[in-house]
C-alpha cells in the first residue's frame, strides 16, 4: 500500500512539473489569479457580528473598446498601464510606457531600457488617472533586456524592467495577461499611451489615450518598410517575432512616446482582462496614410517571459 501512494504521488509530482514546462501554461494561470484582483470585498451595510462580506467588482473597462486619432482613457480602464521614466527623482522624464505584468514585473520595449541622450530607464509610475491623482513611482532594480537584442536592428525589442519592491493592487493598479497564441486575434487591437498626439509635434500626452487598430497582413507591412529591407534596422523584413498594426487610411497610429507601451485585446475570459499581443517598437510616420507600426509579438517570446517572471 505503501509502495503505491509513493508511485501514485510521484505521478502527480511527474504531471504538475511537465504541465508547467508547456510554454504559456504558467502565463494562463497567472492571469486567472490575476483576474481576481478585479473583485474587492466590501463590507455589507448590515451592521451585524457575522455580516457577509460582497465581493464587488472594480472593472473599468469599456464594454466596447475603442496617440493620434485616439480618445482618452476611463479611469481604471487600463489598470496595467504604467510609465518609464528616465533621469534623477527630482526631474524625471517620462518618455516611455510599459505594461504591469506581475508584482514585481513592468514588460516593456528593449531599446527603452537605455537610451543615448536621457541614460537608463530608472523609474515607473503606476495608478495614473490624471494630474492629481495619487500614484506610485516606483524604483527600477534591474533591467532584463532581450539578449538576442542588438541595437540599432529593430528586431527581439523586448525587456523587462524588475521593481525594487511588490507593487499594491488596487481598482486603478493589476497586472494584464500575457498573449499566448501565435494566430492574430480575430478582433481589433487596442493601443495605449502617453505619447506625441500627431506628426512633427513635440508635445505629447498628459492623460492616457488609446486607439483601436487593425492588425495588417505581414505582406502589406513589408511594402510599407521596403526601403527599410537590407538595412540596419530591418535586415531580413517583417520576421514572426513582430506584427504590424494600424489603418491602412491613415488617422490612427501610435507614435514617439508610446515606445514599450501595449497593444492589446480584450479576451472573452477572464472577466475584465486585457491580453497583451504586442509592445509598441517603432513606426514610420504617425498617422499617415499606409504607415502602421511595428509591435514586437509578445506570444513568440512567452518562455523567455515566464522564465523570468514566474521563474
């Protein structure tokens, strides 16, 4: 008897370690258990010794979803949603976006970790709903570039930006998830950030914005780069590490500032979570006719990802 419990739990140990090693299982559970951040007990307003405590749900997502040509953010609407900044504590610039993806983890662009003219990036802030409200700026404690990155190729523009302490959870504050099928989604993507509102402009964005875009067939992205094929930056043309989106009718793009910010999409389940597909990389000409951008394909990047986040 006792010979079969032992082979009985070494099955099970055997299971859960094998389930586990499956790229994309780890990132599926944690969004579940991330998706519960969504509901917040409350006390009822019975003021009883055994009152029941509710479960109420924060979710600040529109329930259809809609940077040039963009509309500005709801509250709460992109809780995952943070900002890098660059510089020291008492003049920092905020210059580039970032994603929350776990506790301790901001996902962002490769060439946003370090830049020539501002140095590294060493901060982000979370909880962002307007000029005054409350928020948390957090320290960079390590930087976890992609190592297949190689500057000034556009290719592998992936890092990870590890957090000096656990970030709080809150309505405005909870990690997205992460996407991990290789397809295209069947739906449009959304795109979100702080960045320049319209070509040959410097200013950019004080509030959050987002725009919805399609996702552009690799054929139709590769002409709009062709000049750029051969060259330092695109070598070998659109690869299946990246994926393009935008309208191909112009008006709606993402632009400079929005650099390692989101796109994503809004799953069927869990309730209330974005799945984020790509991390904005670069573009041509923002908002331009025939001009959509490049977005690094978070999927073909997911056991690098896991292995970091959820090691």
């Amino acid at each position: 008897m006792t010979v079969l419990l032992l082979i009985w739990m070494l099955l099970i140990i055997c299971c859960v370690h094998l389930t586990w090693t499956i790229p994309g299982e780890k990132s599926k559970a944690k969004c579940e258990e991330y998706a519960k951040e969504v509901y917040q007990e409350e006390a009822s307003p019975v003021l009883l010794p055994n009152a029941d405590i509710n479960l109420v749900s924060v979710c600040g997502s529109a329930e259809v979803p809609l940077i040039v040509g963009g509309t500005k953010a709801k509250p709460k609407e992109f809780p995952h949603m943070a900002r890098v900044g660059f510089g020291n504590e008492a003049n920092i610039s905020w210059s580039c976006g970032g994603s929350l993806v776990s506790e301790l983890y901001i996902l962002t662009a490769a060439h946003c970790v370090n830049t020539k003219d501002k140095g590294p990036a060493r901060w982000v802030r979370l909880e962002e709903e307007g000029e005054d409200s409350s928020h948390q700026t957090l320290s960079v404690a390590e930087r976890v570039v992609h190592p297949d990155y190689k500057q000034p190729s556009r290719y592998n523009d992936i890092a990870l930006l590890k957090l000096d302490r656990e970030v709080t959870f809150s309505g405005f504050v909870r990690p997205a998830c992460l996407h991990t099928k290789a397809a295209l989604p069947g739906v449009k993507g959304i795109a979100t950030g702080y960045g320049r509102m319209e070509y040959a402009s410097d200013a950019t964005s004080k509030e959050l914005m987002k725009v919805e875009l399609s996702f552009i067939p690799t054929d139709k992205c590769n002409d709009t780069y062709k000049n750029d094929v051969g060259g330092l930056s695109m070598v070998s043309g659109l690869q299946d590490s990246q994926l393009c989106a935008g309208e191909l009718q112009g008006g709606k793009d993402t632009c400079q500032g929005d650099s390692g910010g989101a796109l994503q999409i809004v799953p069927d389940k869990p309730y209330c979570m974005y799945s984020i597909v790509g991390v904005t990389s670069f573009g041509k000409f923002c908002g331009f006719k025939n001009s959509p951008a490049i977005y690094t394909r978070v999927s073909h990047f997911i056991p690098w990802l896991e292995d970091i986040i959820w090691p």
